[in-house]
C-alpha cells in the first residue's frame, strides 16, 4: 500500500473504507479534497489518525490478504481508572461481571450494598478455575496451606466455553475501591448476552487471571514491600497456580450461589469450572476427593456475612 503524505498548507484527508462486494472484498481508499489549513499540530494528529487507521486495517487482514470484519465484542484490557470510565453507561453506573461468590446476590449486596439490576446472563469464550491463591482466605482462617485448599476462582479465555453469570450495576465513584478490591485480577470489558442470546450493548468488567510477573511489575511497580503487605505476610510467593485445591468454604458458598440460580446455572458451574490443572471438572471432584465439602458447615462468620 502507497505511503499516504500530509503537507502543508493544504492537504486531503483520506479515509479508510472497507467494502465487501459479492464478488471479492477489497479496500478503497478514497480522497475528500478540502479546503482546510493545517497547523502543526493539526497534521500530527491527522498522521496518528491515518496511522490508527491503517493498522486498524492491516490487523483485520488474514494471511491471504481478504479483509476481515472487526469483532467489537472482543474483550479488551482495562488498565487504569480512566479506561473504567469509558464504559461508563450514560446514566453513571459500571457494568461488572459476577462468577463465582457473586453469584450470590446477597454476597455481592455485602460488597456493593447499592447495587442495581441484578440479573442472570450467559458468557461465552470463557472457564472458571480454581487457580488463584487469596489471601482473604488466610484473614478468615479458612485456608488450609497444608492441604493446598487455598484458592478461589479466576477465569480466563477458552475457545468453546460458556459460562452462566450474573450482572449487575454499580455507580460510577465505586470504580477506585472496586480495583483496589480486586487488586491482583487482570479486568477486562466483556459482552455477555442474555440467556435468550441476545447481546448487552453495554460491556461489563470481569476479573480474569492475570500472571505474577504482570501482577508484580504493573500493580505492584515492582516493589516488594507492596506485594510483602498483600501477599508475603500471609507466606504467599505465588498467587497464580496450578497445583492448588479450591477452599473448601468458598467452594460450598458458590456452588449454593449458583444452584439458588437454577438447574441450568447449577449444571454450568458443575461442569464449567475446573480445578487448577484445568482438566477435572468442579462436578468430578465434589463426586471424589471433594466429596464432604457440601456437608462442612462454614464457619459462623460467613454463614451471617453469605448465609448458609
């Protein structure tokens, strides 16, 4: 493809237009001569602009050279707090995505008491794992290191998995404690869609794993005190695994959560989530080495916080 060149005083301004013919798709590239003056300014941003348009082209070409469509329900990476605020609805609440203890509405009122709209939805290209040391676990004392039942859920991206989960809305100023909160999770904006299969225009956030080079690098800048604080106090040098047990509290809490949702969001959680080695099923496992955590009654501290 010719370079485009922008010079001053005047210059067209070009415009990337994908079409797909019946024939074959092609790209055109067509010119608007205007009269416009640029400053230098003016045609730094022009170049970034046909820049971000060219490579929003190029990264949508398949190895054969056919232009291929945008998907604009892929999942994308929210990184700071002003990237929450771009999927903020017009009426100033958040989208999140509950899958494991907030499938509990009366869990998730415990962390978002004002909470709105909460409702059951489906999302698909996704798995639970128990695979995620937390160290709430250890402060409650219901963390059994000895045994490695430690870990909570996570989810993270595969192709042909779907998940029953629920959404709800919470207002836009509890954005700063909810990533406080979920301090070590990878949040991504995600378009889950009713049961009937119709899409949310509006995207929700979701925790999915992260890894712990990232965790240590991004949200901990690097600096051991800060991870020391979070998770070293508790004897945690590593928050994502795969050689990790569910903890057996937290475990019965989401299975009765997403049974309180009904049969198919019963049977999604059963045979949707999976141990850390990603290959035994949550329903596999409560049928085996699992098998007396359903009739282990929590301690009284969770049965008052989630019931039980």
């Amino acid at each position: 493809m010719n370079a485009i060149s922008i010079g001053p005083p005047f210059s067209p301004i070009t415009n990337l237009r994908c079409c797909d013919t019946s024939s074959d798709r092609t790209l055109h590239l067509t010119s608007l001569a205007l009269p416009i003056r640029f400053t230098s300014q003016s045609c730094f941003l022009l170049k970034q602009r046909n820049r971000r348009s060219l490579l929003l082209v190029q990264s949508t070409m398949s190895s054969s050279g056919d232009i291929l469509q945008p998907n604009p329900f892929q999942p994308k990476e929210l990184m700071t707090e002003s990237d929450f605020e771009q999927i903020v609805s017009p009426d100033g609440t958040l989208s999140i995505c509950g899958f494991g203890s907030l499938l509990s509405e009366r869990s998730a009122r415990s962390t978002f008491p004002d909470l709105i709209n909460f409702r059951v939805a489906r999302l698909n290209g996704f798995r639970r794992v128990f695979a995620h040391v937390a160290p709430i676990f250890f402060e409650r004392g219901i963390a059994k290191p000895e045994t490695k039942e430690v870990s909570s859920l996570s989810v993270e991206p595969c192709e042909g998995e779907s998940l029953i989960v629920t959404v709800f809305e919470i207002k836009k100023s509890e954005i700063p404690s909810y990533i406080e909160r979920e301090h070590e999770f990878r949040f991504l904006a995600v378009h889950p869609e009713t049961l009937e299969g119709s899409q949310y225009v509006m995207p929700a956030v979701l925790c999915a794993r992260y890894s712990d080079e990232e965790y240590f690098q991004n949200r901990c800048k690097g600096n051991q005190e800060i991870y020391d604080e979070r998770y070293g106090r508790f004897g945690i040098d590593k928050i994502w695994r795969d050689d990790v047990l569910p903890c057996r509290s937290y475990c019965r809490h989401c299975v009765l959560a997403a049974k309180n949702l009904g049969n198919e969001a019963y049977a999604n959680f059963l045979d949707h989530t999976y141990l850390a080695d990603r290959k035994t099923t949550l329903r596999k496992y409560l049928a085996t080495a699992g098998s007396g955590v359903m009739e282990e009654e929590p301690p009284e501290l969770l049965k008052v916080r989630y019931g039980g």
